[in-house]
C-alpha cells in the first residue's frame, strides 16, 4: 500500500518548474532594473538593459532557427555579449559553448565540427585563428563578428578582419525585447558545452545542465560569501567552465559584471579602486601579476577583496602577501566535469592562531564540498571501497551530485568509465583527513596546470617525439611561481644527433599552443623501469629540484 504522501500529491506547474539559472536575471532585472549590471570600458550597463539585450539576442538566435539542441558557439573575451550569451542562448533552449581563446586552429576545427556548430560569434581579435579553423572545419556556421568599440583607457586590442556576414550589434537589432523565451523542457536539458584539454587524443565535451548551473550559481554566491550587489571584476576567462558558473552566480544577488580583456597589473588595480571590487576569480597567475605589480601600477582601495583561486594551493609566503595587500584567498579545487569548483578550503577561524606549520599544513588541503554538491570521497578506483580517513592512505577523489556534468557528448564509452561505481573519477588521486577534507597528491593522468589551464603531458610527448633528433622524452609539470606550474621536457637525443633548447621549443611551437610548450629543456636519459615504463616521480623529484 502507497503512503499518504504518496497520493493525490503529483507535480503540476503550480508546485514544480524546471530549475535554470536564466531566471536569476529576470528576477534581477525586474527588482533592480536601474542597477549597474555591467562595466565594460566607458560603457555602464543596467539590469533592465542587460536583460533587454539577452531577450533580443534569443529572439534574433530563435529567428535564425536555434532551438533545442543546436549548438551556438563563441569566441568571445570577458565583454558584454559573452555575458549576454550565457543567458540569450538558453533562452531558445541552445546549448552554449564557449571556445578557449588560446587554442590553435586544428583543436578549435574539432570542437566546432564535434559541437556541430550552427551559429559561432567571434571577437575580432581571434578572427585570424578563427577563420583558419573555419577552412579546416566540415560544419558551416552562420559567423558573427564581434567589433569591441569601447575599452576604456587601454590601448586598442589588435582587430584581426571580419570573417562573419553580420555583425553582432545587427544580430541584436534583429530580436525583439519582449520575446517570449522558452524554460526549458526539463532542468536536465543541456544549458552548456565546454571541452576538457584532452589526455590522449582530442578532448572530450563536457556536457551541463539548466539544474547544475543554477545550483551552481547559489553555491557559489554561499562559498564565495556574496551579499547583495557584489561587485565582481573578470580577471577568470568565461570560457574557462563557463567562468565557474559567475555568469549566472552574480545575477542571483543583482551583482555587477567589470569586464576584463586582458589581466594586467594596472588595469585590474584600477577596476579595483575605481567600482569597488569585492570578489574575483584566477589562477595563482592573476595572483602574481597583482603582487609583483610596481608602485606605478597599483591603486589603494578600502574594501576587502576576495580572491577565489584553484589549482596549487598557494604558498603561506603568498597568502600573507595577498592579505597585506587587501585580499582575502579562498582556496577552491574542482574540474570541467562538476562545473569548476565544487570544493572549498572551509575555514575555521580557530585555525588562526595555529604555529604556521600546522596553519599552513591545513592551508594546503583542498576542502569539503560545496554545499551544491551531495557526495565528495576518496576511494579505492578497483574496488570502490572508501579509503580510511587518515590522511594518509591514498585513493581516487570522486565526486556524486546534481553539479557532476551530464556526460561526455557523443562519447558513451568515456562517460561510463567516468561514472564506473556510481561516482565521478576525476583522476586525481588524494587522501581523507579524519576531518573530512580531501588533499591531492598526485595527478593519474600526468596534467600539468599552467595558468589556470590544464596541459597533457601526452599530448606535448607526441609534438617532442616528432623531432628526428628525439630519441625518448618525458614532459611533467616544474613548479613556477608566476604559472603555478610549466611543462618541462626531459629529451634523449638519438645517437650522433644533435639539438638545442630553443630548437626543441621552436618545433613544439609548430604543433602546439604557444602555452602548452616545454619551458625548459633538459638533455638527460629518461629514467626507466625494467619493464620499459618511463619512472615520472623521480622527474618531478628533479623538476622540484630545479
């Protein structure tokens, strides 16, 4: 026999909605219509406008026939339509996907054939990249041609020629502000597509939904202790996990976006000083770039900012540094796949008063989850059996919950792997402390985090390996304090062949994106086991070493 509270109490659209994040910015624009929404240069733009502007660009985009699962890609900086297409595209029920800037021609090709994409808006400073990829690419979209005509006092950003047959002010004018926009379907729609680097082979695309983002949205306006009107400065490229779900997380408190082109030390303090900043986002890079500012570059400012960084955790030198400096470091951990940080260094302020040993020592661990995420553990990836809570046995980290992505598109076999057991593997592996929070000590898939941006280490051996002279090679990540880390080659020439440093990096250069090349070079055997298997930890001993 069925409980009570099991008749007669069904959903109906008076008691159950789809959760999706685009109607955090309704609510925004209809309580706060004359508050600033976004700063970009000399251009100050209201919730009202915002959301009038995010209605047009659904409309226009519905008009030119997106609807449910088209893919609407963009090529965009930290500016006001980038904002606008987190929020536009949605509205017609599209899937968004947002390219990496930094990518070369050849990666770029693959995801837009891959994403199958029908429409891609491109900022003219990427256009040259752009319509190369474009030649190598099957898909033919509709291109769209960003012209920034307003970036304060900075020195003009390089405009590469328009490719589009339209520009995006005229696609805009195309909509109409009282579009009628759709919620989706169902809140596990698809709202986002962002693709990992790739260990082997091309990256795999990871998939959001309108329910993750918008969960992910209030988890970050908890962890990153957003009151009303927080004033957020986008140092983090939006393309990055669509910027950590911050696009749709500052409209839940009526927040203001202060776009960021390029992350430079004057600029930044500037936008700081000048529209009161009280949270941004970065790797230890942004970091640096604040702290080795000169006295030139830097502005005073009364707020407390609050800095969200991921990757390493930083060092007790830089935490004190930022704290000197008027920043307060959250420090966060997380992946493509469960939206950015799902992860926080929760901290107890009875830590305070730690010796810095201990102080630091909890400083270095990663967190608890996020108060969107259901399930965070460290477990054994053959058995799935939990790990003691010792702070010491090692296991896989792996997360369960409603901010774990959909899957990988068009890749069952890699999303079952993924989900083996019931819970995420991220492939990072890590330890348990009796108190629950989780600590990395290595990565499985030998990723090396060079500003914020994840490299295969793979993928640099296979460039490496295409030189005549390259007889073996190993690439593993050298601590930097600038990047955080940086790929560091360790090449075995091929007897009576000879090759310099810069050589080595030239030819990378030719395959790879500039960032994802050896920094340095190192002439040496490459350590093996008997079996053959290069013997990566004592190149790390010897990288840390450096």
């Amino acid at each position: 026999m069925s409980s009570p509270y099991e008749r007669d109490l069904d959903k109906n659209p008076a008691n159950f909605q789809p959760l999706t994040p685009t109607l955090f910015l309704e609510r925004a624009a209809k309580v706060y219509p004359d508050h600033v929404a976004i700063v970009h240069g000399k251009a100050r733009i209201s919730y009202r406008t915002f959301w009038e502007r995010s209605l047009k660009l659904g409309s226009a985009l519905a008009k030119r026939g997106m609807g449910k699962g088209d893919t609407v890609s963009v090529m965009l900086s930290n500016t006001p339509p980038m904002v606008e297409a987190h929020f536009g595209v949605p509205m017609t029920k599209a899937v968004l996907h947002c390219l990496n800037t930094r990518l070369d021609a050849p990666i770029i090709a693959f995801q837009l054939d891959h994403a199958e994409t029908k429409i891609l808006i491109v900022d003219r400073e990427f256009s040259g990249v752009v319509k190369e990829a474009l030649a190598l690419a099957k898909v033919k979209p509709l291109v769209v041609d960003f012209d920034d005509p307003d970036y304060g006092d900075d020195a003009p950003y390089p405009k590469g020629e328009r490719i589009g047959s339209l520009d995006y002010e005229a696609l805009v004018a195309e909509g109409e502000a009282d579009f009628a926009w759709s919620m989706p379907d169902d809140e596990w729609d698809a709202i986002s597509l962002n693709y990992t680097s790739g260990t082997t082979g091309n990256p795999k695309g990871v998939v959001y939904h309108h329910r993750g983002a918008a969960l992910m949205a209030y988890g970050n306006t908890i962890h990153s202790q957003m009151g009303k009107h927080p004033v957020y400065l986008w140092t983090l490229p939006m393309f990055h996990c669509n910027g950590w779900c911050f696009p749709w997380t500052l409209a839940v408190q009526a927040g203001t976006h202060v776009c960021l082109r390029w992350v430079r030390a004057k600029t930044m303090y500037g936008l700081i000083a000048d529209h009161g900043v009280t949270h941004l986002c970065g790797a230890p890079i942004v970091m640096s770039t604040l702290l080795n500012a000169t006295s030139a570059e830097k502005r005073e400012f009364s707020q407390t900012v609050t800095f969200n960084t991921a990757a390493a955790p930083p060092p007790e030198a830089v935490l004190s540094a930022m704290g000197e400096a008027g920043f307060t470091v959250v420090h966060l951990y997380g992946l493509t796949e469960t939206y950015g940080p799902a992860v926080v260094n929760e901290w107890h302020s009875d830590w305070d008063h730690l010796e810095k040993g201990p102080r630091t020592s909890k400083k270095a661990r990663q967190g608890v989850r996020y108060a969107a995420l259901e399930g965070l553990s460290v477990r054994d990836p053959e058995t799935m059996a939990e790990t003691p809570h010792d702070g010491e046995t090692i296991g896989e980290v792996m997360f369960r919950g409603n901010i774990v992505m959909k899957g990988y598109l068009k890749n069952r076999a890699a999303s079952d792997e993924a989900f083996a057991g019931g819970w995420f593997h991220s492939g990072d592996l890590g330890v348990m402390h009796p108190d629950g929070y989780i600590q990395l000590k290595d990565r499985s898939k030998d990723i090396i985090i060079s500003g914020g941006e994840n490299i295969s280490s793979i993928e640099v051996e296979d460039a490496l390996y295409k030189h005549p002279a390259v007889a073996a090679c190993a690439v593993v990540a050298k601590p930097d304090d600038k990047w955080g880390e940086t790929p560091l080659a360790v090449v075995e020439l091929r007897p009576g062949m000879s090759a310099t440093e810069e050589e080595i990096i030239a030819h990378c250069r030719t395959l790879l994106a500039r960032f994802k090349c050896p920094r340095n070079v190192v002439f040496a055997e490459v350590p093996k086991t008997s079996t053959g298997k290069i013997q990566k930890f004592k190149l790390r001993d010897m990288a840390k070493a450096m």
